[in-house]
C-alpha cells in the first residue's frame, strides 16, 4: 500500500487507477479505509437528514450505554475476526 501512496505524488489520480486495480480487495479495503479515517469531520458533509439520524442514535447511545458499546471497541473486535 506504501507504494501506492507513494505514487500519487508525482502522478495525478487518473494516472493511478490502473495501478490501483492491481491491489487485492483487501489492499483496496485497507487504502479506503486509511484514506476514510485520514478526513477531519468537517471534511464530510452531512445532510440534514442525515445529521438528525446521528443525533437520534447519540441520544440512543447515551440513554442505554449499558447495551452500547464504544467504536473503538467494536472497531477492534472487527479486526480481530479479519
């Protein structure tokens, strides 16, 4: 993947699309991933539809944290069944 990283510096995007397409599914999972958590919230727009279903389940979360469990928990127990 560092590779790959590596060649968009001098090349543009459309340039490293073939390159791309040689990475297994995985190797592409783990850049969209990498690329996903490299953005600042602000960087995603959300709609309003969208921020109101966000809210509706932080309330939720925050009402019955007994049966919640945190992103970084869950987040982890993802990685591990890989």
């Amino acid at each position: 993947m560092t590779g790959i990283l590596a060649l968009a510096i001098p090349y543009g995007m459309s340039d490293l699309i073939p390159e791309l397409a040689r990475l297994s599914p995985r190797q592409r999972l783990d850049l969209i991933e990498a690329h996903w958590e490299s953005l600042d919230d602000k960087d995603v727009p959300l709609t309003e539809a969208q921020r109101a279903e966000l809210d509706r389940r932080i309330a939720g979360f925050e009402r019955d944290q007994q049966q919640s469990i945190s992103w970084d928990r869950l987040s982890a127990e993802l990685r591990q069944r890989r």
